[in-house]
C-alpha cells in the first residue's frame, strides 16, 4: 500500500464519509507535535480507525502491526497539518461560507437534505463536528492543490500522445479472431473426460504436424460445428470467456492445444484470420489522459513538498516505533 498521507490528502471531491470512525475506545496521548501542534492519538483512530482495525483484527494496544499502522496513518496526518498550515500561511484558509457550501453541495450530490445529511454521519459512527472538520481540511488541500501544486507542473502533447500509444499497445480490446474449431462434446464421467482431453491433444499434435485441418474436421464428425465446416465465426477478446482467450495469442493459422470450457466440452481451435482492434481517436481520450498525467505529476510533487517541508518544521513524533514494542 502507498503512503496512506499520499493516497487520502490528494482526493477532490467530497464524499458522504470522508473519514472512518475509530473502532475501540482508545487511550489518549499526544502522538507528535507539528510546529506546535498536537496530534493525539484519538486523532489517529478518528481518522484511520477503520483502516487499523480491518488490518489487525482486534489485536491488542501493544501490538508491534498496530503500532506500523498508527505511524502510518499519523504520517497522514503530519502531511495534513503541515499542508493546512501552509494554506494559512499564504492566506487562502477556508472560510466559514466556503465549508457550508461544502456541506450543502456534498448534502445535494447525495440526494439528501442538510439535516439528513447530519443524520447520515452520525449514524455512521461518526461525530458531526468531526465530519466538519474534515470535510474544512479537504478544503484546505484542494487550495493547496490548486494553489501550489498545480503551478509545479505541466503536461505537454508529447506526453499525452506517449501515453495513449502505451495505452493501445496494452490495454486495447483485441480485435476479432475467425475460428474453426473441432468442438467435443462434454463427457459423462471421469475417465470420459480424460479420454476426451487425450483426444483433443491428439488432434492438436497432428494439426501441428501437418495434417490438413479439412481432414481432421472430417475425422471428427461428433464436433458441434462439423455442420458449418468447422467455422466458429468471428470472436472478440472482451467477448470471449476466460478459457477461450488463449486463442488471442496464437498467430493466424495457429493451432491451439485442448481448450477445457467450464461445461466439459473441450475444443482444439485454428486461428483463420484475425481483424487489428480499432483505437479510439485521440481527441476522445485527450482529457482522461491529461488528467491522468496531472494527477500522476501532482502525487510526485505532493510527495517532494512533503519531504521538504517536513525537514524544515520542527516534527516530533512521540508513539514508540514498532520494533521497541517486541
């Protein structure tokens, strides 16, 4: 997992719950000390109680695991202090009508009034003014984005266009395959189903060998498609079940091996011919893109301000390190 800091103080949009309620009472303590403020431990589980627990799983107060994970989630919160201390800094705090229309459009964008809105939250487990707060340091680090951050970068057209090219190597749907298939039924029984696969594998080693795949469909009268000759049709990779799609990586006249479906039947496919996947024009993915570089740019420039900045504050971190808890 990265820095949970890094993950959580980026987000932009507000959500219903924006934080997770602490899951056992806890002791209190004052946890660090940022510049002369106090981040206690109550703090910690009020923001990442959730995540600590889920991890743990009631393991006890002294246990070595929670401790890495109560650093982890202060760390967050050093990050988150150190930001909205810079936010006041510059003069660009959150004002009071800025956090009610906060609450207000978080309240309509989830079809639900103010006051159910409060009602929503608390029945969560989790405290109204503490649900405020955070929704007052969300606030706090959009400035901080847009103010700071978004100034440290840029993305050119080359990037964009690198990326897109990346993305069609990668993640585009193939393109059509036409199959001919000799297609077995499934078998009743075990030892069937063995004999079944020793004869599909027969019939792949001698197509491989050389022997015309018109003979072999002739030998193989049984095959659901023996009607159609063998022809299968054309099959898309994001339409094709799980199985069948090692077929996408054989070139055109291809051979399979024994293809085992979910049903019991088993198939040996040739690969006819093959359609290239039609790219989306860029102008249509242009913006995801560029978001997508924006975001990727601002966590690396989040991640050095955050170094930098901590080395200049005065942080000090008072929970024991995990390994003088053992």
């Amino acid at each position: 997992m990265k820095r949970l800091g890094l993950m959580l103080a980026l987000l932009g949009p507000l959500t219903l719950v924006s934080v997770a309620p602490a899951q056992a009472e806890v002791v209190d303590r004052v946890a660090a000390v940022v510049n002369k403020e106090v981040i206690t431990l109550s703090e910690v589980y009020d923001y990442g109680g959730d995540f600590i627990e889920q991890q743990v799983l009631g393991a006890p107060r002294n246990d070595p695991n929670r401790r890495a994970l109560e650093l982890e989630v202060l760390d967050f919160l050093i990050q988150r202090a150190l930001v909205n201390q810079e936010v006041r800094k510059l003069g660009m705090d959150v004002t009071r009508d800025e956090l009610e229309r906060a609450l207000e459009d978080t309240a309509r964008a989830n079809g639900l009034t103010r006051d159910q809105l409060r009602v929503e939250v608390e029945r969560s487990g989790l405290s109204w003014a503490v649900y405020r707060t955070e929704t007052e340091d969300a606030l706090r680090q959009m400035k901080f984005n847009q103010s700071v951050l978004l100034q440290r970068i840029a993305v050119t057209d080359d990037e964009v266009l690198d990326l897109y090219q990346r993305r069609v190597k990668t993640n585009m749907p193939g393109g059509a395959r036409t199959l001919s298939v000799v297609f077995l039924p499934g078998a009743a029984d075990e030892a069937a189903a063995e004999a079944l696969m020793a004869r599909a594998q027969a019939i792949s080693d001698a197509a491989k060998a050389g022997t015309p795949w018109e003979q072999l469909l002739g030998e193989n009268p049984d095959s659901l498609y023996a009607s159609s000759g063998g022809d299968m049709g054309a099959l898309r990779e994001e339409e094709a079940v799980r199985e069948m799609r090692v077929v996408f990586d054989l070139p055109v006249g291809g051979i399979s091996g024994p293809i085992l479906l979910s049903n019991g039947a088993v198939m040996v496919a040739k690969v006819i011919s093959e359609e290239a996947g039609q790219a989306p024009d860029i102008s249509l993915v242009e913006e995801d893109l560029r978001n997508e570089l924006s975001q990727a740019k601002m966590m690396e420039e989040m991640e050095l301000w955050y170094a930098q900045a901590r080395r200049k504050a005065s942080v000090k971190v008072l929970l024991e390190p995990p390994e003088a808890m053992l």
